[in-house]
C-alpha cells in the first residue's frame, strides 16, 4: 500500500527481521532465522539431522551448517522441503555429500499447458518483484527476508531432487527415531506442506502462515493462488492446536495461546477479503469498485503481522476478481477498447494538447500526486511524447518511497531502471 514514510517502514521492518538468531525448542528442533531470504529447521534424530528447508543458496547453506555443527556432530541425512519456491530449496546442494533422502509434497495445482512459453515475461516480472537488479539501498529487503544471496554476489540456487514425493494427505513416518507427519497443505503453492512433530507439539507451517500480510496475489504473474484453499489449510493448521509455530520466513510463533489467536486472526484477515470480495462482486460491482470497497476489518488492520509488508490487499483483491469472472468487469464500454494510441490522442486533443498535459503532469509531480501523474505519463507516451519518460521515472521512484510492500517498491523502480536503459 501506498503510505507516507513507506521507505521508513520497510527499513525498520528489515532491522529488526534479518538478525541472525537460532531458536531452540524442545529436545533437538533448532530454527534458523536471518541465516537466508527463509529459515530453515534442523531436528535431530538418534544419529542424524533432518534439515527442513534448506536456505536460497549454497553459500548461506554453509554458513548455516558451520553453527548446526557447533550444536551436534550429526550429519543432515535427510531433507524435507516445505514447498518447491526456490528459496527454500536453494541450498541443499551443500548436503549432497551426506543427504540419503529428499522429501517433498506432490503439487496439487494443475497446471496450465505450455506456461512456458511466456517464462521470458514471467522473468522479466519476476526480475521487477523481486528487485534482483536493485542494490541494497534501493531494494532495503525482499519483503519477508534478506535479499537472496544470487544478489549478494553468491551461488546460485542448486536444489537437490527430491528422492520421494509425498502424495497422501497426511503420512506418519518415523526418521531416525524421531516420530512426525508429513501434511500436505497447499496455500502459497500448490505443493505446500507441514511437518508436525507431535510429541513436542511443534508445527514447520511452510509459507502458508508468516508475520506479514501473506502475498497471496504474486505481482509477478503466474496461475491464481486458490485463496479459499488457503484458507483451508490454515483451518487445518488451527485444528494441531501446535505449542510452537516455526514458518517457512521471519519470528516463530511461541506458546499455545499466542499460537491460536495469531493464527486464528490471520486466518480471519484473509477469510473477510475473500468473502468481501465475492460479495461485491455478486452485487455487479467492477474491480475497481470492488478494490475501493474491501479493507480489513479494524481489529486486524493494525496487528504487526498483517501488514502490507510483502503482499497486498488491493492485489488480492485484483485476483480474486480476475480468477472468479474473468478479465471483462461487467461494464460494456469495456467489451471493446479503442486502441491505446487512439484514445491518449484524443484525450490530449481534448485537454487542449501536449503542452498543456504536460504543465499539468508538472503540477502533479509537484504536488505529489503520483497516481495521477502516472496517468498522465502514460497518456503522452503513448502518442510519442519523449519528455513523459523522464517524468514517469521520477515519478516511479517517488511512489517507491511510498509503498510499504517490498514487492511494489521493487517493481517500481526496477521497472524505472529499465525505463532508464530503453531511452
């Protein structure tokens, strides 16, 4: 969201989150938090570590293991990856030498065919997201972690294959003498699974819960993220009543009663903007009558971890939109567009010309109303008007300094440097 001092929110969110801290709970579950863009959790069996998750790269991996090796000799045998985003599997190539077994959850999305023939654009998109081309100034953080370490100058991702794909809902299994199940929960991701250590009452929830209003629309593109099966998984999660909470990225979750009403109210956040937004658009609203209707209820918009730090509530709302009816609003205007040339052609005819929209693109620089700059900007470069591009730009890294989410801020101004090499 768009928000005065919006820079200042993200870097203090970045201070206090990506401290290097290992957690320690029960007898061997050790959780790494600031080690990686996620976390990690080592447990230790009778004669070996099961590593769940595995960090973004194979150089924070290492780091990681050094200190797992000041806490017990035993090597990791066995991986289990929470879900298949790269960022949690990245690092377990550091484990090849004494990794035997990989487990991950079989993916219950389908998938659309020949995705990838757009991979280029989900690329370049992911590209903006993510900030990868941004320094550290510019990016401040990657939203629910550090910067993954391909932007530090690090190894890339080198995943290990999984050697088994868990396909039943729930399976009991016993490792190295240390009982838990294994939970397929898809949220985030289509292959999203818990582990459940009973016997301690510690729950490894993955990316379907962490301290932040979850990114359940990924700007970057990419097949619908089934928010009411989301929502679902959390239920299921609710039900282990877990002592311990550790998520896939930033703090644990500590202390049953802390547990139940965290996740009770992030449930409950994410539940009223779907149901908002299926209400409004039942009632024939377009998407952005919908976007203008939907605001989390007032108990919860100002608990810490739900804000807009990663994802976004207005993009969630696109979304829903979007997957439930399709790209056309409803209103007919919009059944066929004049073409984009045509329409800012006419529309600064109608304004009384270039000059006249560009001394109104000034004045709305200056008296920081960038929304309706960007409109401006993109109404006079679509009629050829080169001195809209450097106004755009400023206005791209002024709305950056605006937008608590990482996500957003990234895409602007990556998307400016872009801009930038293009002139």
């Amino acid at each position: 969201m768009l928000e005065k001092g919006g820079v200042n929110i993200l870097q203090e969110f970045a201070t206090i989150n990506e401290t290097k801290q290992i957690f320690h709970f029960g007898e061997g579950v050790h959780l790494f938090v600031g080690y990686g863009h996620s976390n990690a959790v080592a447990i230790e069996g009778a004669m070996s570590v099961i590593l769940i998750d595995t960090l973004d790269s194979p150089d924070r991996a290492a780091e990681m293991l050094m200190e797992l090796q000041k806490i017990t000799p035993k090597p990791v045998r066995t991986i289990i990856y929470t879900h298949g985003h790269p960022d949690h599997r990245g690092g377990a190539g550091m484990f090849q030498a004494t990794a035997q077994s990989v487990i991950a959850f079989a993916n219950r999305d389908h998938q659309l065919l020949d995705s990838r023939k757009i991979n280029d654009v989900l690329l370049k998109r992911t590209q903006h997201q993510m900030g990868y081309r941004l320094n550290d100034d510019e990016a401040i953080t990657q939203g629910i972690g550090m910067r993954e370490g391909h932007t530090q100058g690090q190894r890339g991702y080198a995943p290990l294959l999984p050697t088994e794909i868990i396909t039943d809902g729930i399976v009991d299994r016993v490792i190295d003498g240390v009982h838990l199940q294994l939970i397929s929960a898809p949220g985030e991701n289509g292959d999203m699974g818990y582990v459940w250590l009973p016997d301690q009452k510690i729950m490894c929830s993955g990316d379907n819960y962490y301290a932040a209003f979850p990114n359940l629309a990924a700007i970057r593109g990419g097949q619908y993220r089934d928010i009411g099966r989301w929502i679902q998984s959390l239920d299921l999660l609710i039900t282990y009543n877990a002592v311990t909470v550790l998520p896939g990225h930033l703090q644990p979750l500590e202390g049953a009663d802390i547990v139940k009403t965290t996740l009770r109210n992030y449930r409950d956040a994410i539940a009223s903007i779907f149901d908002q937004t299926l209400a409004h658009i039942d009632a024939g609203l377009t998407v952005q009558e919908v976007v203008e209707q939907v605001r989390l209820p007032d108990h919860l918009r100002t608990l810490p971890y739900l804000q807009e730090i990663y994802g976004s509530v207005e993009w969630t709302v696109r979304a829903i939109f979007t997957a439930y009816v399709g790209w056309f609003d409803g209103n007919p205007t919009n059944l066929h567009k004049m073409p984009q040339y045509l329409y800012s052609a006419k529309m600064v005819a109608l304004i009384g010309g270039s000059d006249k929209v560009l001394n109104a693109l000034e004045t709305a620089i200056s008296e920081a109303d960038y929304l309706w700059a960007l409109q401006l900007c993109d109404l006079l470069i679509a009629i050829g008007e080169t001195k809209a591009v450097d106004l755009k730009i400023k206005t791209l890294y002024a709305l950056a300094d605006l937008e608590t989410s990482a996500n957003g801020r990234h895409y602007y101004i990556s998307y400016a440097k872009e801009m930038l090499d293009n002139k």
